[in-house]
C-alpha cells in the first residue's frame, strides 16, 4: 500500500490503456504528450539549446541564408520535383 492506494502493475496499466475508448485514448496520449513537453520545459539544457537554435535562425534570417517558402517551392518546380 501506498498512502491508502495499491501501486498498478504494468500490466493492469497496459490492460486498462486497451480498455479506452478511442476519444479516451486520443486524450491519454495529449496528457502524455504535454507531461513530456512540460518536463522539458523545465530542462535547463533543453532552453539552452532551444535559445541557441533560435539565435542561429535568427542569424541566418539576417544574413539571407533562410529561403523563403516560396523560393524553396519555385526551386523544386524548376527541378521538376513538383
């Protein structure tokens, strides 16, 4: 027992997962999904590399190097890829 509840096996979890309806399920995983992002969220690296990739953009954007969507799209027409 813990704190008057009995701990799931993994087992019970996964059978009580397959036991969802689909709108449940599509729930339980965007909960899973944002514990995830909130976790990190919360990672000081994670922000660090996230700043860092945001000021590389960003730099790039400055200097011309990003290419715009259209540009990459006339790009792939000219090469017949679309």
């Amino acid at each position: 027992m813990n704190g008057g509840t009995e701990k799931l096996t993994i087992e019970q979890i996964l059978k009580a997962i397959d036991e969802l309806s689909e709108e449940e399920r599509t729930l339980l995983d965007h909960e899973l999904e944002e514990r995830e992002w909130q976790k990190l969220y919360r990672d000081p690296e994670f922000i660090a590399m996230l700043k860092e990739r945001i000021a590389e953009a960003e730099q790039a954007r400055q200097e011309g190097k990003l290419k715009t969507l259209e540009k990459f799209r006339a790009e792939l027409e000219a090469e017949g890829l679309l």
